[in-house]
C-alpha cells in the first residue's frame, strides 16, 4: 500500500540501477545495501537489515569505477515478507555539486539505455 501513494507522488522517473551500496547510520554503523532503482532526488535500496524510517545515514553508491556518497533518509521500508530482505525507499538530502553530477551522469546513461531499448 505504502509503494502506491509514494508512486503516486513521485515527480522524478525512476530507472533501474543496480549498484553496491553502503548505508552509515549517525552511530557508525554500516550496512550493506544494494540500490535497484535510482532518480534524480532519491533512490530504493535493499538490505539484510532493516533501518528504520526517519532513519537519516549517508549513503555510498558503487557502480563499477565510479562512486557517489551523499546525505539520504528512509522515507518507507518493505519487509521480505519472510524472505530476510528488506527494501526502503531513501530521499537524498542536500547534494554537492560533484554528487548532483554523479547521478546526473548515471541518470543520462539510463536514459538512453531506455531510448535504446525502446526506439517508439
């Protein structure tokens, strides 16, 4: 249910993007996470454990050569429904100007991968 009225809202597409990611929570924490959707202003990633909502960490995405660590908070979180997989859906906070571009640049080669696959 929470999964609809959050796409209802959401003003930014998101695609698919698989990367390895790690999620630090304020205590020093770290979690390893894995991102399978990614949009300008946020991001859905899944872990073995769940973080709370209103959860604020800094989050570490990898996709091959390059990286990206920028400020999220879990806004909602989906339980494995028994499978020991957790999905939460991160806002980014605020972004530098090297981190704006770093998705922007993951952005575009979706996009086009998009166009691609789909030329109509």
């Amino acid at each position: 249910m929470a999964e609809a009225s959050f796409a209802v809202r959401r003003a930014n597409p998101r695609f698919s993007f698989f990367a390895e990611a790690e999620a630090t929570l304020r205590d020093g924490t770290s979690v390893a996470a894995q991102v399978s959707e990614l949009s300008s202003h946020g991001c859905y990633i899944d872990t073995l454990e769940p973080i709370p909502i209103g959860t604020e960490l800094r989050l570490r995405i990898c996709n091959g050569m390059t990286s990206c660590e920028l400020p999220g908070k879990v806004i909602y979180m989906h339980s494995g429904n028994g499978m020991g997989i957790f999905g939460m859906g991160v806002v980014f906070g605020k972004m530098a100007a090297k981190q704006h571009s770093a998705i922007e640049t993951w952005l575009r080669e979706l996009a086009s991968k998009r166009v691609q696959k789909n030329p109509n």
